[in-house]
C-alpha cells in the first residue's frame, strides 16, 4: 500500500489520494447543497482544488518535520477538509495563502539538516515568498513570521565556526524573500481572480455549520481543526511525545486564538489588513493541531506499549467530556458528529491489541477518513449563502474587476515590475545549478571503477 512504502512513486500515489478524498467531499457537498439536477462538477472541483493543494503541502512539510507517511497522510488530509479551511473559501486570498504556507515551513524544515541545506537553501527564498502569490493576506505574513521563528534553532544548533557563514546565507535569503514577496504583492497577479467584496465575521468562519445568529462557543473552536486531530494531538500530549515541542506549539494556538477576543469588535472599523486578522489567525491554531496531531499519532504507533496509562486517560476525558458538550453548544443537535467522532476514537485506540498494528492501521484509516467528511458536509452546504457577513468600512485592497481576464491584467505591469521576481529566480537557480555541480565534484566515482565498468572481463578456462 502506498501508506507503507518508502518510495518516490508511494508518496505521488498517496497526495493523488488526498486529492481524490478532497474532491469527492466537495463534490458531496454540492450534491447536497442544490441536488443532483443543479450540480456544476467543474464547479464543485475548483472549489476542491486550493483545498487539496494545501493539504498536499502539508502533507510535504510533515515528511520534512520526520512523520511517517501514514501520519502525514491522515493530517495532511484533515488540514485539506478542514471546516475552517472550507470555510475560508469566503475569503479566497487567505484561503489560497494557507494553501501555499507549508511549502515555507517545509523549505525552513528542510534548511534545519545540514545534509539538506545546500540543496533547499538556494530555493528558500522562492519558497516563502509562495503565499504572497495570493496577494497581500494576513496568512501569508504569519507564515513569514513562523519562518523567522524556525531559524533560532537552527543558529543554536550549528558549530560557531560555521555560525557566521550561516548567518551570512541566512541574511541573504531573507532579502531576496523580502523582494520576491514584494514583487508578487506589487503585481498581484491572482487579484481579478481572488478579490472580495465583503468580510466574514470569525462567528461566520468558525460556526459554519450552524445557522444565521449562531456565535462561537467550545464545539465551535474545537471543529476548527476537527476532532480527529484533537485526539490525536491529546494522545501525543498524554504520552509526552518525542517528535514536537508540546509548549511551543501549544503557545503558537494560543497566540492565534487572541485576535478574535482582544479585537474582533474593532475589526469592522480597521482598514486594510488588520480586519482579515481575527478570522485568519485561526490558522494558528489549525497548524499548530495539525503537527501536534501528527506527532502524537506517529508516537503512538512507534511504540504503542510507552505510557500505557494514556490510553485510559484519554478514554476517560472522552468520556466526561462527551455529556459536556452538548450544554455548552448553542445548536447542540448538530454536534453529533463531534461527540461520535471522539468517543471512537477514545474506543478503537485500545483495540490495537488484538488486531495487530498493521490491521489497526488499516481500520484507523478507514473510521479517520469518514470522521473526516462528515463536518466538511456539514459546512460545505451552507458556506455559499448561509453564513452571515458583513462588508467592511472601506475596501479591503484595490483590486481589477474580477470579470478582467488573468492575461490581460498582467500586461497592464510594465517589464520592470516583474524584475525583481525574474532576479530572485535567476539567482536561486545559479545558485542551485553551483550547489550541485559542488556535490557531484566532492563524490566522484573512482577511475579504477570506471575501467572495471566498462572493462569486460573474460570467463574463467577449465583446463
């Protein structure tokens, strides 16, 4: 199976999985909205396309943080089917920038090995400047901000002989990031495509699944990830996992959950930016799940038989949070998927026992992916037209009509605006290409085995 393998093709067949997963739910999600008569199927899969792009992103900056191919599936797929995610299609700049935003985490990833420096390095510049394709967005520059925070170890960490050579590289991929993120903001060249008229509310975004007036209570915050990764990221905390840092990225949930309390009420009044940031600061908080999830269920599975009291621990806030729920929801007949979920969970963790791993995976699996779907259903029907909105005091950013074609708004830029951008690339493949003649050049092959090659020996004579 291609969750098991550890080859290239393995891994192409897996985010082609994600993707179909990804389709198939809007695709159900339309079906359910307007009916068979009225379903639009290009429609429904472009509506899919940005949300399978990000989770096979996710996916790629999983692998490069050291998760197995299975935890990195079922993740990446929970961050592709998101409600928040899904959500957020109201919104198609932020929605597009949390799509791009783990390809700069993955490159920061992979610039944290030595062995994989020199090869990531020359591109790092390009890779975070990714999200601002979708223009100027709030999720972008958070990316940027993570990024920064990622480099800290990774000075700590190096020899102090090597730490000014590091520092040096450093510096210059953060200004050819600065100028080709400036370039694509100057240019915006998705802009037609991705412009808004009017700003969801984070009630809007977070209580999807509910009707017109509903606000934000706990089921609310805990579907912004979904349950899945809450329990598996509950799992990783009870066991005291080994593969993330617990309090940094618990710290990274909390700094995004406080937009929405400290300003959400002077968000309608503040141009700009700075009104998109109490509903795009929630991505935080899905990141950070994301990788905490992943985390504790690759623990888990590494060694299932360490901390054995986690299993019923978790079992037991399963349990005594199940009949909490309910009262504190302001709709609590449409919970129900968010209290089975977690009760399965907290039961089929034990059950690894007697299926054996490998069978337990399989069924893992399988109850993940329909746990999966079933909030993507319930909010994908009402994301049109449901969810209450509210336009803004002044418009966001100035932006082409969104009937211009993509073509033709990216001649109105005269040549010198795409300069920068044409510099940064020409320079990161230079770059690249000197990198790899530099490894070629350190491992060549022995001239003695060149001449055994293509020597052919003769058979050996009986006598």
């Amino acid at each position: 199976m291609s969750l098991y393998g550890t080859g290239r093709s393995e891994g192409i067949a897996t985010v082609a999985l994600m993707a179909l997963l990804t389709g198939l739910v809007h695709v159900l999600g339309s079906l359910q909205a307007i009916g068979p008569e009225g379903l639009e199927l290009a429609s429904a899969l472009r509506s899919a396309a940005v949300p399978a792009l990000g989770g096979a992103l996710c996916y790629r900056f999983l692998r490069a943080q050291g998760r197995s191919r299975y935890a990195g599936f079922l993740a990446g797929t929970a961050y592709a089917m998101s409600p928040w995610l899904c959500t957020m299609g109201l919104v198609p700049r932020e929605q597009l920038a949390a799509a791009l935003a783990p390809l700069a985490l993955e490159a920061a990833s992979r610039c944290a090995h030595p062995g994989q420096r020199r090869t990531w390095l020359p591109w790092t510049a390009l890779c975070m400047a990714t999200p601002f394709l979708a223009g100027p967005s709030v999720v972008a520059l958070l990316a940027i901000a993570l990024v920064a925070i990622q480099t800290v170890p990774i000075l700590r960490g190096c020899d102090l002989s090597d730490r000014a050579q590091l520092k040096k590289m450093l510096a210059g991929s953060a200004l050819l990031t600065t100028i080709a993120a400036a370039s694509l903001v100057w240019i915006d060249p998705l802009g037609s495509a991705l412009h808004i008229t009017e700003l969801p509310r984070p009630a809007a975004v977070l209580a999807a699944h509910r009707q017109l007036g509903a606000g934000i209570d706990l089921p609310a915050l805990m579907r912004l990830a979904g349950p899945v990764l809450m329990m598996f990221a509950a799992l990783g905390i009870l066991r005291r996992q080994r593969h993330a840092n617990i309090v940094r990225w618990l710290t990274v949930a909390v700094a995004g959950a406080l937009p929405t309390f400290w300003c959400s009420d002077t968000a309608a009044t503040t141009p700009g930016l700075l009104a998109l940031l109490p509903t795009a600061a929630w991505w935080l908080p899905l990141l950070a799940i994301t990788v905490l999830g992943a985390a504790g269920l690759d623990d888990f599975l590494d060694l299932p038989l360490r901390r054995r009291t986690a299993l019923p621990w978790l079992l037991a806030l399963a349990v005594a949070a199940t009949p909490l729920l309910p009262l504190t929801a302001q709709a609590p007949e449409q919970e129900w998927p968010l209290t089975g979920t977690i009760l399965l969970l907290a039961l089929l963790m034990p059950s690894w026992r007697k299926v054996g791993i490998l069978r337990f995976k399989n069924v893992l699996a399988t109850a993940t992916l329909l746990a999966l779907a079933v909030p993507a259903l319930q909010v994908l029907p009402r994301t049109p037209a449901v969810l209450p909105v509210m336009p803004p005091a002044m418009p966001l950013w100035e932006s082409a009509d969104c009937s211009t074609h993509l073509w033709d708004d990216l001649r109105e830029h005269p040549a010198w605006h795409y300069s920068g951008l044409l510099g940064v690339f020409a320079f990161s493949s230079t770059a690249a290409l000197f990198a790899w003649r530099r490894r070629r050049n350190a491992m060549p092959v022995p001239s003695s085995a060149k001449a055994a090659i293509k020597k052919k020996a003769k058979p050996a004579q009986r006598r």
